[in-house]
C-alpha cells in the first residue's frame, strides 16, 4: 500500500465510532488535503530551483560589466 492508503486504514481506525462513509468521507478529505500540500510543495521547490537559475544566471551578467 501506498503511504495515502497507510494514513487513510490508520485514521479510520482512530475514527471507529463513526459509520463507514463518514470514515470514509474524513479520511478523503484528509488524504487530499495532504496530496494538495505535497504538491504545494513541489511547486515551490520548482520555483526556488528556477529563481536560484535567475539569480546565478544575472550574477554573471552583472559581473561582466
């Protein structure tokens, strides 16, 4: 199992005096709330990788002048 299907088992454990679909409701939301973040992330990796290209890539512009 992936780490989202791990997470979404152990919560509707912790939420076992809930009828099925609403474990299953919560532990949707959570898990797309956290798929939602991780790829925030990534994004903002990408950015700082690209804005890091930028600042070397006018450093060097700036140096030859």
């Amino acid at each position: 199992m992936g780490y989202l299907q791990d997470l979404q088992k152990e919560l509707r454990a912790l939420l076992g005096d809930l009828d099925e679909a609403q474990q299953k409701k919560i532990a949707r939301f959570v898990g797309e709330k956290i798929l939602e973040s991780y790829k925030n992330g990534l994004a903002t990796g990408r950015q700082t990788n690209a804005d890091q290209e930028t600042a070397r890539k006018t450093r060097k512009f700036a140096r030859r002048n």
